[in-house]
C-alpha cells in the first residue's frame, strides 16, 4: 500500500481558546499515540489534509509521518487516522487523532466497501439496491491492506445478497465478521411494488453496522476512512 507524506507539528496551544485561534489560523488540532512512544499533541495544515483526502476519498491511507517541533524533526513513523472529529455546524475537521503501527505486526483495520456495475435486478419496477455494510473490518499487515473492497453487483437479481464469504479480500487478509452477514442486496422498497410472482420470498434481512458517536468537547465524531487496533495474536 502507498504511504502518503504528512508533516505534524508539536502543538502547545491546549485551552478552548487557543485551540479556536489555531484553527482560524489554517490548522487542524490532534493527537498522535501508540507504540512505545508517548502521546504527543499535534497539529497539521488543513489544506495540506484537505487536498490528501480529496485524492485519496474512499481509500484506505497510511501515512509516513514527520514530527517536526520548531522546524526540527523529532520523530518519523507509520500512522493511521484512528478518528476524525467533525464541528457539527460546519461540518469542517476540528480534530485528528493518529495511531502509531508497525509495519511487521498484524493490525484490524475498518475498509470500505466500493459497489461496480449496475444490478439487473434494478431494472425492475420498484428493486432497490441496499447496502447492509459500507465497511469490513480486516485483519492484516499494514503493507496488505486494501485501499477498498470492490464488489461487483452487476449480476445481483432480485431478492439476491452477496455477503462477507463471498467477498475477495486479497491475499494475507482476512476478516472475523459473520460470513453470512448481507453486504448489499436487491430488494423491493415496498410490498406493494413488488411483481406478484415474486411477492412471496421474503426479501434478505440486513445487517447494518452503526458506531457508537463519541462524547468529544472539540465536536461531533464521525467514523474515520480506517480505525485501526492491534489485531488478536494468532493461536
């Protein structure tokens, strides 16, 4: 996987007020943990995050970081966007936290999940394409994960599901999600709507995955591209 370039500065401004006047200045507040280092407070250019996100939207994205404190490097490493935090009026990025990996040590790590095609069963008076995940949770070396999962709905009739055991994952990735769970499906939006010799099969039960929002002060959270977490040791 590609490691994108992304400069951090050590960060002092700490209260309420402070941090207001960091980001009419042009930066975005955040945290960098993990490792066997300690946490630092950062901060980083809005425009230089912005224009990444805008590249890469929908990827999954390693960042190869340097630390700077007064121009100075003080640290490089591998980091992933563990959360990103939203100001609920603007919708702006208000707050970034990073996690430090390895590069040698398995990680799960939130994908997501790309349709491709146009479903048949979508041609269909009534069919709807629904989706009951819009992420997989892998487990992986950092340098295997996938910048998206691809699903081709192309042949997906009518009451017709692909789930997590039909996916393609790649090769050193694996998943600890239900096999069965519905990763999208054709159904029709109402009962009414659907043809009369295909109102009797009931249509698939989707499993949808919602996070739990977060109590930040600096404002509303919003799930990251990717969270990462240390992965459970093989047995």
């Amino acid at each position: 996987m590609e490691q994108i370039k992304l400069e951090l500065q050590l960060r002092n401004e700490a209260g309420s007020g402070e941090v207001k006047v960091l980001r009419r200045a042009g930066f975005i507040p955040g945290v960098i943990y993990g490792g066997d280092v300690k946490p630092l407070s950062v901060k980083l250019m809005r425009k230089d995050f912005d224009r990444i996100m805008r590249h890469h939207q929908g990827e999954s994205i390693l960042f190869q970081v340097n630390i700077l404190d007064n121009g100075k490097k003080i640290e490089d490493c591998i980091a992933l966007t563990k959360a990103t935090y939203f100001n609920p009026v603007s919708d702006f990025v208000d707050h970034i936290d990073f996690q430090r990996i390895s590069m040698d040590k398995e990680i799960s790590f939130r994908v997501a999940i790309v349709t491709k095609g146009e479903a048949i069963g979508l041609k269909k008076m009534g069919a709807t394409l629904e989706h009951g995940l819009r992420e997989l949770e892998v487990i992986c070396l950092p340098k295997n994960i996938p910048q998206h999962i691809e699903v081709d709905v192309t042949n997906l009739d009518t009451h017709h599901a692909i789930h997590v055991s039909d996916l393609a994952l790649g090769e050193g990735v694996r998943t600890k999600m239900d096999p069965g769970a519905v990763v999208v499906a054709v159904v029709y939006s109402t009962r009414e709507e659907a043809p009369a010799a295909e109102a009797e099969p009931a249509s698939p039960t989707l499993e949808v995955i919602k996070e739990k929002p977060k109590d930040e002060a600096a404002g509303a959270a919003k799930p990251a591209a990717g969270a990462a977490k240390p992965a459970a040791p093989k047995k």
